[in-house]
C-alpha cells in the first residue's frame, strides 16, 4: 500500500464508528500488531525512548524520523506519528519539520501544545494555535490527517474550560483530529466530542472499553506506552525472579519462540 493509499484509508476509518489504534515501539511489535488484524498503528514517544534506554521526550527530531520511516515501510496499514510539539517553539520550525515528518510516509501525526517546561508547560493560547495553524498549511495537499493534542491534563493543568477552548480553536485552525490525553470521566469525553464536533476525537484508553467511548462519540482510541510498559513490567518480573530467587518461572508466561518464528517468517515471505 503506497503512503497514499495508507492516508486515504486512515481518513475512512475516521468517518464512521470507533477504531482502536494501538502503538507499537519498533518495528517487530508494529508488524504483529498489522499480523493481528489492527487497521492503523501509531507510534509512541515513550515507548521509542524507553527502547534507546532514555527517558520519554529524550530523544532528538531526527532520531524519530529515522523510526517513523522504519515502521512505515516496514507495515501496509496507516501510520500516525507521535510527533511531541514537532520539535521546535515557533510556528516557522513546527511547520518545516511536519514536512519532514510527511515525508516518512506517515498517514497521520500529532502535535502537542506542551513545552516540556515545567514552570510554564503550555504554549500561550495564541501560539498554541498559530503552531496548529502553520502545520495544516505546511501539510496542505499531503493526506497527512493533522492531530492537535492539548496536554493540560498531563501536564500539570487539569482546567476543562481551558482545554475546550484550546480544542476548539485548533479545530478552527484545521486540525483534523482533536485529543486532550488525561481525560478519565465520561462527562469530560463527551464535552470535548461535543465541542469539536463533527471533527473526530482520539482518546487515551481511560479503562472504559472501546464499545463505550464509541457510544460517547468517540472515533480513535490510541493506548500510547502502554503495550510498552506492559512488555516491561514483564520484562521487569522475569529478570527480578532470577536475581533474587535464581529461578525461572515468568519464562513460562513467554510467547513460544517457533509460533514468533512462523509469524515473522510469514510476514517477511509475503512482503
């Protein structure tokens, strides 16, 4: 499926119903999740950075569009890049580097109006939308599905009228999607569904399950680091058993190598 086709079906799977669109970390566990039947695949930044032994938004701009066009060539379902704020403050930077971003052969990707500043973790309002503004021109006439994420409730600024406003102004502004990661009530879901409205809304899996986001209106459930951090916490369990007991039980809780084998070998037979 050439990046075209991906991004023409990535904007289908918006239009109707509810889709879980979950993010691998490399390019092993974005193969299994296409093998499994998912329609699209996102990356994610913490799972990235935790694979290269560093902390999440540790890692540079160039080192991520290095990965997206690894997961993107190596699937044949659509891409959203985690993009964080598109590695730069002003709408100038944000803009040349979601060309960049296009140019991997995403479908889809998302920025942030977080500055990785813990004093002052949101862009003013102004320029929070300016940066929307400046990414949907730079991707005019690519397909790439622009997200806008308002990351208030992760970073530190929990205000629901603040960020409704800001979702609706980056809506306004042409984002395609909008997200607001953090949102756990179903009160909070459907505002935000209903401010953006008829613009599709991806959620950060909150524990309800995706046939009730989908009866909120919701269009994507994205999972962000979690099948990451679940891989590690096995990871965690099985490597703490050996060094204080010496034993090797969590082995048995192992997917079997031959059935890894003969999915992998499958995938790179067909292509």
């Amino acid at each position: 499926m050439s990046p075209a086709e991906k991004r023409a079906a990535f904007r289908r799977l918006h239009e109707t119903g509810c889709f879980v669109m979950p993010n691998p970390w490399d390019v092993g566990s974005a193969r299994m999740l296409q093998h499994l039947g998912f329609s699209a695949i996102a990356s994610t930044s913490a799972g990235m950075a935790w694979s290269l032994g560093r902390p999440d938004y540790r890692v540079e701009r160039d080192e991520v569009l290095l990965h997206l066009s690894a997961l993107a060539h190596a699937t044949n379902i659509p891409l959203n890049a985690d993009f964080e704020n598109g590695f730069a403050d002003d709408p100038e930077g944000v803009a040349h580097n979601v060309v960049l971003a296009a140019e991997t052969g995403v479908a889809g990707l998302s920025v942030e109006d977080s500055t990785g500043n813990p004093e002052s973790p949101l862009y003013d309002f102004g320029l929070a939308v300016e940066r929307i503004a400046a990414a949907r021109e730079a991707l005019a006439g690519t397909g790439v599905m622009l997200t806008a994420r308002s990351e208030g409730f992760i970073a530190g600024r929990p205000d629901m009228d603040e960020t409704l406003r800001r979702l609706a102004a980056f809506a306004e502004a042409g984002a395609d999607c909008l997200y607001a990661p953090g949102l756990r009530q179903e009160d909070q879901i459907t505002e935000v569904v209903k401010a953006v409205a008829p613009k599709p809304v991806n959620v950060l899996t909150p524990g309800l399950s995706a046939a009730a986001l989908g009866a909120l209106g919701v269009r994507r459930i994205s999972v962000g680091g979690s099948l990451a951090r679940t891989a590690w916490g096995e990871f965690l369990r099985a490597a703490g058993e050996i060094k204080q007991d010496g034993t090797f039980g969590a082995f048995s809780k192992g997917a079997p190598g031959g059935e890894l084998n003969a999915v992998f070998r499958q995938m790179l037979e067909a292509g």
